[in-house]
C-alpha cells in the first residue's frame, strides 16, 4: 500500500469516526430529551411512570464519548 492510499484510508477511518461520534451525541442529547415528554400528564400514574422509566440517564454514554473524542484528539495530535 503507498503513502497516499494510506493517507486516504486515514482520512476515511477520521471521517467515519467523527460521524460515529455525532450519532452517538445526537442519542445521547435525544436521551435527556425523554424527560421533557408530557404524554399523559392527566393520567393518574404519570409521576410515577416518568420516574420509573421515561427518564433516561446516559452518564455512561457521555464518558464514552468523551473518551473516544479524547482518544480521536490524541491521534489528530501526533500529525
């Protein structure tokens, strides 16, 4: 493999990434979104239910991805 078609695969690998890790916050930021739902604010367990399930926690998520950025930052650093 030449220098230039390794140059090209590197450049798709960052572009891949990168959309990967715009998905990945548009998930996450779609997460934090569940909260604000009010479908069936007049029904009787609705409180109950928007704690129990509707709201989400992606903490885990967001250090993943913040990893990576980090990880994907390091490697844009060394050229």
């Amino acid at each position: 493999m030449k220098i230039h078609e390794k140059a090209r695969a590197y450049d798709e690998l960052m572009k891949d990434i990168d959309s990967f890790i715009t998905q990945l916050e548009e998930h996450s930021n779609s997460i934090k979104e569940i909260d604000k739902d009010q479908t069936g604010k007049d029904e009787m367990g609705f409180y109950p239910m928007k704690v129990g399930r509707l709201v989400g926690s992606n903490f885990g998520l967001e250090l993943k991805i913040r990893k990576m950025q980090g990880t994907i930052n390091w490697y844009k650093s060394l050229k």
